[in-house]
C-alpha cells in the first residue's frame, strides 16, 4: 500500500508542480467514507494558511497524508486528504533560461504521456497554469484540477485537488475556490 501511494503521489509530485495533477488517492483503491469538516465559529469549513517566502495559500483543515508517504518527494510542501479529496501544495524551482509557460507546457506534454492522463482543460498563461485532468487508476478514473503559479523567486508552486471523478463534484469543488481566491505570489 505504502509503495503504491508513493508512486501516485509521485507522479503528482512532477505534475503539481506545473501546475497539473492527474491525481492522487491515498491509501488503496477503496473508498473511505470522509471524514466530516472541521468547522470554524462562522460555521464555514476551516481552513489553515501555508506560508513561504514567495507564496501562501488556504487550505482545508484536514489530516495530512502522513510524512512516511511522502519520503523521497522534496516537492511537495503539504499534502491533506478527508478521505476522498486530496490536496497537495508543491513547489519545484524554475530551471535556469527557462520561462514558466514552455517549463508548465514540457511538464505537461510528460504526464500525459507518462501516466497516460486525458487534459479536458488547459490554460497556461506567462505567470499562471490551469488545469482540469482525468487519469484511470485500476478501476477508478481520478479528477484533478489544479493551477499553478510563478512567484518572482522562479518558483513554481501548484495545488492541485483530486478526487474519484464520479464524486469530485461533491468531494473537492466545494472547497477549490477559497484556496484558490486566497493565493499571494510574492
């Protein structure tokens, strides 16, 4: 089990760092009955806020992933999960001479090769990445969206959500848009 996270997380290691996430499940391939929200005194979901130097965004409040699951992936930041949306914040720095919109495009142009993943929306931008992917992993097909973002460092962070796709609409929407409204790029 643990072997099979590593390599999900992985490869959505190389893709949420340019922005795209195919997916990610943790665990197996069974679904988990999520665990319920962790609400604040205003009654909405609550979120955490991570910070670095050249970026910060909320996140929902939820277990992480667990550290052992995440060994040997320096790119990830974070990673929390509530039983059947994920949610990964990775960073990887821009290499030298290159500019983010070709670095996001290569990257991308990997993943759907590599995991044999379908891009249903894509939109890269000089600064910014938007991404709507579907990847079948054994019998579940995984959604993702995820963006990405370049900060004036040569970073690009991702955070990318991913669910089942025939329960993303109730697992992970609902929380995309207050992460994403509340990304600062430095």
């Amino acid at each position: 089990m643990k072997k099979t996270i590593q390599i999900l997380i992985s490869i959505l290691v190389i893709a949420a760092a340019a922005g795209i996430a195919w997916f990610l499940i943790v665990g197996n391939n069974n679904r988990k009955e999520p665990e319920p929200p962790v609400f604040s005194g205003t009654g909405d979901q609550r979120y955490e806020t991570y910070k670095a130097d050249d970026f910060e965004v909320q996140y929902p409040y939820w277990p992480n992933v667990g550290e052992e699951n995440l060994k040997g992936m320096p790119n990830v930041k974070l990673a929390v999960a509530n039983g059947n949306c994920n949610v990964i914040i990775s960073m990887t720095a821009l290499p030298e001479g290159e500019n983010f919109k070709d670095f996001t495009e290569k990257r991308a142009a990997e993943q759907v090769e590599k995991t044999k993943s379908t891009v249903i929306t894509k939109e890269i931008g000089d600064k910014t990445a938007y991404f709507v992917g579907e990847a079948k992993i054994g019998e579940i097909t995984a959604k993702s969206v995820s963006y990405g973002f370049l900060t004036s460092k040569g970073n690009s962070w991702g955070i990318a959500f991913a669910a089942p796709k025939d329960i993303f609409d109730t697992a992970c929407q609902p929380f995309i848009d207050r992460s994403v409204n509340s990304v600062a790029v430095k």
